[in-house]
C-alpha cells in the first residue's frame, strides 16, 4: 500500500514514510501506528484497539500510545490543536481523516556492497556464494571459512544473507543463522571469524568505505 496524503507518502511495503520527497525518520511503533490508522480511515479507532496491536499481551500507560502520536504527528506535519489528518476523539481513541490518493512507488534501484577491511567487495542480482572456493563471488581464503560457506541473494531491491551448510557458521548481528534472513544497510556479518559489513547505496551516491578493525585482515582477491 502506497498512499498519498498532502506532502506525504506512506509506504507499508517498503516501511517508509517520506515528506517533500524526503525520508522521515519515524520509530517502529509510531510508523505502524500511522500504517494502522491509515488502513482503518475515516473510521476511528479505539485506543485499547490500538495499545493490543502496539503492545500484544501488554499494560502499558496510556500516556505511551499519546507520546507516539505526537512523533507521528510531528513527522507529518499535523497539529493536534488544528489537526489536518488525525482527528483525537476524547475518550474514545483516534481517526485519520483528510483526503488520500494511491501513490506508484518509486523505482530504486540500488548497489549491493559487502566491505573487508578497506575492500568493497561488489554484489550482484541473483545468488552472491561467499567462501574459499576460488569461483565464490567473495573469495575468503581463510582457514575459518568453508568452500561454500554461504549466500548473499539479491532480488528485487531485496537482499538476504543464509548459511550453507559450514562449519563454523555464518552469524547476522551476532546470532549464528540457519534460514535466510533479510539484511540491511550497516548490517554486521561474520563468516565463520571474517568480520564483514552489508552495505546498500543508493545509483548514483559517492560511497564511503566502512573500516573494521585492523587485525580483520583483507580478502586477497575479490571478484565482482
């Protein structure tokens, strides 16, 4: 779903909402309940409706869901005094209102980038196979790392990272995986002990290398 809204897009696929053409930066909680409010417009919204889907199986205060609308308010350019878009109804709960219009979603396309040291190793569109085996995409030659060790696939804009069978493990953010997982930008990968970075840029924008500590060592090849 991908909706308009004044100088707003909301983007439930993409999780984004961006204002003038520009992201805005908006917790998890409050942009899910932007999306919730959305979905729901005109009608309103009971407050214990929406605490059950922010907080499943939680008490929290009530004071946490109005703190959240006003970053969401903040964010779009509402004001609860004179409210455009969220109406508060005293008692009861909250109400998108206002006219909305489907919005196409804008194409990005996107560079892919594991960086090693001082080196940006280039991924590609379908399967990135990291490893010692000299074909890998990303030739680990190290004793820690498997001749297949794992994957990167790119698909649609998406990226997910996922382990082949190693030995020693493949691990997203610190936890070792099994099944894909999704990545994203600034991600922290570690194959078997080589320390990598995930990095996504957007066509176009000069980027800059991401150091890791000196001792992580540096791949002696790469191919791209």
């Amino acid at each position: 779903m991908v909706i308009r809204f004044g100088d707003c897009v909301l983007d439930s696929g993409t999780r984004e909402l961006s204002r003038k053409g520009r992201s805005v930066a908006l917790s998890p909680k409050a942009l899910r309940l932007l999306e919730a409010l959305v979905e729901r417009r005109p009608d309103a919204v009971k407050k214990e409706e929406l605490q059950d889907l922010l907080w499943p199986g939680l008490f929290v205060a009530e004071g946490n869901l109005a703190r959240l609308m006003t970053e969401v308010r903040d964010a779009i350019g509402d004001d609860a005094s004179r409210p455009r878009w969220i109406r508060t109804l005293h008692g009861f709960g909250y109400a998108f209102s206002g006219e909305t219009a489907a919005a196409p979603r804008p194409v990005r396309r996107s560079i892919f980038k594991l960086v090693w040291g001082d080196r940006e190793i280039a991924l590609s569109e379908g399967e990135n196979v990291l490893g010692r085996d000299e074909e890998s995409v990303a030739w680990l030659d190290v004793h820690s790392v498997s001749r297949h060790h794992a994957r990167i696939r790119i698909r649609d804009g998406l990226a997910t990272l996922e382990d082949l069978g190693s030995k020693n493990g493949t691990f997203h953010r610190g936890r070792r995986i099994g099944g894909a997982v999704p990545l994203e930008d600034g991600d922290a990968i570690r194959i078997g002990t080589v320390p990598l970075t995930f990095r996504r840029f957007a066509a176009g924008v000069s980027t800059k290398t991401t150091r890791l500590p000196s001792d992580s060592g540096a791949p002696r090849r790469e191919r791209s």
